[in-house]
C-alpha cells in the first residue's frame, strides 16, 4: 500500500513554488514507519536537498535542508545551509529564518543548531517538538516549550538547479530582507511635524507605477495583494489620484509612508494625467480619490479642493516610473512633458528619484551585495542618459522587478524592492534635513495664507457671478 502524504494538494503546490518549481518525493512518515530517530535518518541520509514538515492543527514548520546527514550521532555535523518557514491555515506562507543547520542526537531527540545556538529539536517517539529560547539573564540557561505535533514527515527534493546557488541566492536575500522590513517598520520622518512621508509615482501609462505600489503593500502584508488597478495595454486604468497607506500586517498598523498613484502621462494633449493637476498635486490640494479628468484640471474653486495643506499633507518625494525597455522608445513630446514636469517639482522644493522597472531576471543580481545592485543592471551609458535627461541623480536611479502575474513572494524581489523603498525615504530625510525647520514652518504658513485668499477670491468670483460654470465637477 503506497504511502501518502498529509499535505493537500494547495500546500504542496505552495511549498513547490516556493523552493523553485521542483518535485517533493516523500521519504518518511512517523505514522507509517517507525517513530524512531535512527530509522529516519536511516531511510533520509544521503538523499540530497529535504525538506522535513512537522504538523500542527494549524501550523506546518517547515524545514529545507541541502543535505540530511548525520557522520556521527553524537557529533555535530558541519554547517548545512538552509531555510526554516510555516504555512498557516489563514495566511501565505513565511520565511522565518534563513540558518546554518547543525544537527546531533542526543537521548534519541534530533536536536538542530543555527549558529552553534540550539533553536528545536525533535522527539518522534513522544511526538514533542521543544523549541528553546534564551532567558534574560547571565545563567547562559534556555527556556524550553514543548508541544505535541500531529505527525512528521521528510521529502527528497527533486529538480533543483543549481542547488548550492540557489539556497545560497535566497540565504543572502534573507539576510537583508528581514533587517530592512524590520527597519521600515520603525520608520520616523526625521521632522517632527510630519507624521507620514508621501511619494508621489509619476510616468508613462504602463510603466509599472501601480505595480509598484502592490508589490510594496504585497510585501507588507505578506501575501499577493493588488489594491493599485493595474491596466493590461497603453490605456491608463488608474483615474482617480489615490494615496495609499502601508499596513503590516492584514490587520497592523499603518506605517509611516505612502505612495500616490495617479493617471499615467500621455504625450498627447487631453490624454492622461492634465499638467496643471501636478503643482497642486505636489502642494497637497488635492484629496484622496478625486477623480481626475484630463481635461479640466482641479482649480481652488472644487469643493473638495485643499484650500491649506500642511506639509504633512505635501508630496515629499516624486518618484519618476520608467520601463527600462522603452526609454530609448520615448517621444519627444514625452521627453519634453517630463522635464516641464521635474521643473515644477525643483521648484515646490520635492526630492526626486527615478525607477527603472520591468527588468527581468532579478535573480540574477550580484547578491553578494544589494547595496551595489544597479551595476549589474543593463547598460551604464542608458541610465546615465535618462538620468541626465530628467536632471535625477545617477546615485538616484534604482531599477526593480515588480510583482505582476505571480500568487507567491520571492525574497529576492522583495529584498530588491525593499533596498529602493529605504534609499528613497533615506533621500527625502536629507531633502528635509537640508531645509532649516523655521523655513518649513514659514512655508507651511505662507502657503495657507495663500490658499485661503484663493478661496475668498473664488468665493467673490462666484457671488458675482452664480449662474457662470465655477468648474465644480
């Protein structure tokens, strides 16, 4: 009678898609073959890369190993790179961890070491997994918490390419990706009078600004979320400005950055985003949801205009959306609208990047350091012509793969979309550091003198003339 597994068939495909496509054969079952420590090493050493699952009625730990060995029981084996994750019943899966696995038995316990630190081990008699961690004190003592699983199995790896780059790739990722969501959570604008940091995506209809966006909340939230409508040709779908908070979590908090998504620019006039929205876009006149219409622009006289924006309420960073494999294709119309564009943006005083999106392969990226990952990209000299072309810095230039037809998270793309997110809220802090704090708070003033006397003038404009078209839609 054939052996089978306890994972259904959604987590099985999970698990597959997460460790790269490949085939899980299963090795062993506590259920079925003997609970004993030495009979599953036995039936599992020297199979190559394994993945080992350990069930709980809502939990599976998962871990993957490049080999399942032990030379001596007793001994710890030589460090084995590996992953360790979880699948919950109500959420994606998790990476949880990215370690160096040493292993020994001791009392018949498999017990597994990161690091030389004892983090679990296994008891397949009694069905116990103790996980241990360190008091707060100077005893050098663990505390111990078992807990009773439902069975466990270990599956052989089949179709790995390359297996010691590929965990070596993801090890490395991991490496960056937990400190750098962990640094945007505790994200703070370096003013204090702002409460939240606003980056506005501007670029061409289909260059992957809404794109980005889900694949930044995707990342937070920890599954595949598409809250940004994403077009599927050159017709811009996005027609309301929207600004969109970051949450951790389905039910977290929300962090302290947006990002703004508007309609795509159109070379054509009439077509796409107006140009008269963006100075008042980029002063913070304009709510959330308007909608937008290429041919009337908002003006002080819209009931829902924002008379006296604070600077909170300002875009803080404009970040220029551009596919990387149409920028030699860009008009001169284009070209023309976004510097008109960037000098309005010099002149409201925005910090600026540009984003080069839809590059492929990102897996191929020197991971040895994310901090240099644009040298690898595509050609030096085409950056350093669209860069020059919008007047942004070379050293503010990212490229990025976005999330666009995938259902599961790939930590190298995410630890990549991560590392542009940090460097662009890095820019806007110096942006603002620059700026003397009573200059902001001078401006701030200024600004909301000004608005209110636009307000007033449009108000008397309409009392002398009501039945005249005040542009209220």
């Amino acid at each position: 009678m054939a052996v089978t597994t306890r994972l259904t068939w959604n987590e099985e495909k999970r698990l597959q898609k997460l460790l790269g496509n490949v085939s899980l054969r299963l090795l062993y079952k506590s259920s079925v073959h003997q609970s004993d420590i030495f009979y599953m090493l036995e039936r599992c050493i020297h199979q190559g890369p394994t993945v080992t699952i350990i069930y709980f009625s809502e939990v599976l730990w998962v871990v993957f190993m490049l080999e399942h060995y032990l030379e001596k029981s007793d001994k710890l084996t030589r460090p084995n790179p590996s992953l360790k994750f979880s699948f919950r019943k109500d959420r994606e899966s998790e990476i949880t961890g990215i370690l160096e696995t040493e292993m020994k038995i001791v009392s018949k316990q498999l017990e597994f070491y990161f690091f030389g630190k004892k983090e679990f081990s296994v008891d397949l008699g009694k069905a116990i997994l103790s996980t241990y961690t360190s008091k707060d004190n100077d005893s050098g003592q663990n505390f111990c918490h078992n807990t009773k699983f439902l069975e466990c199995e270990v599956f052989r790896v089949e179709g790995i390419k390359d297996d010691t780059n590929y965990i070596s790739k993801i090890t490395r990722a991991m490496k960056y990706r937990n400190p750098l969501v962990a640094e945007l959570r505790a994200y703070k604008p370096c003013v204090h009078i702002i409460s939240e940091i606003r980056i506005l995506l501007l670029g061409p209809t289909g260059s992957g600004k809404s794109s980005f966006i889900n694949s930044v909340k995707s990342i937070f939230r920890g599954q595949r979320t598409r809250h940004a409508p994403v077009g599927a040709d050159i017709t811009s779908i996005t027609e309301q400005y929207r600004i969109y908070p970051i949450k951790y979590g389905k039910y977290g908090t929300c962090l302290q950055f947006s990002l703004c998504d508007s309609m795509g620019i159109h070379e054509k006039e009439g077509v796409g985003l107006c140009m008269e929205d963006i100075p008042y876009i980029l002063k913070g006149c304009v709510p959330d949801r308007y909608q937008l219409n290429p041919n009337r622009p908002i003006t002080p006289n819209h009931p829902t205009f924002i008379s006296s924006p604070s600077l909170k309420d300002r875009i803080h960073c404009v970040a220029y959306v551009l596919d990387i494999n149409s920028i030699q294709d860009l008009s001169s119309k284009m070209v023309a609208k976004l510097k008109q564009i960037q000098k309005e943006v010099l002149k409201c005083g925005t910090a600026c990047v540009l984003l080069l999106t839809n590059m492929d392969n990102c897996s191929t990226l020197p991971q040895d350091n994310f901090l240099n990952m644009a040298k690898a990209m595509t050609s030096q000299s085409q950056i350093m012509d669209v860069s020059k072309m919008l007047s942004v810095p070379i050293y503010n230039t990212f490229m990025v793969e976005n999330y666009t037809s995938e259902w599961e998270l790939d930590p190298l793309k995410d630890t990549q979309i991560l590392f542009v997110l940090r460097q662009m809220l890095r820019i806007v802090d110096d942006f603002l550091e620059d700026m003397p704090l009573e200059e902001i708070e001078m401006k701030t003033v200024r600004e909301r003198n000004e608005g209110e006397k636009n307000v007033h003038r449009g108000m008397r404009m309409f009392h002398l003339f009501p039945d005249e078209d005040m542009n209220l839609s």
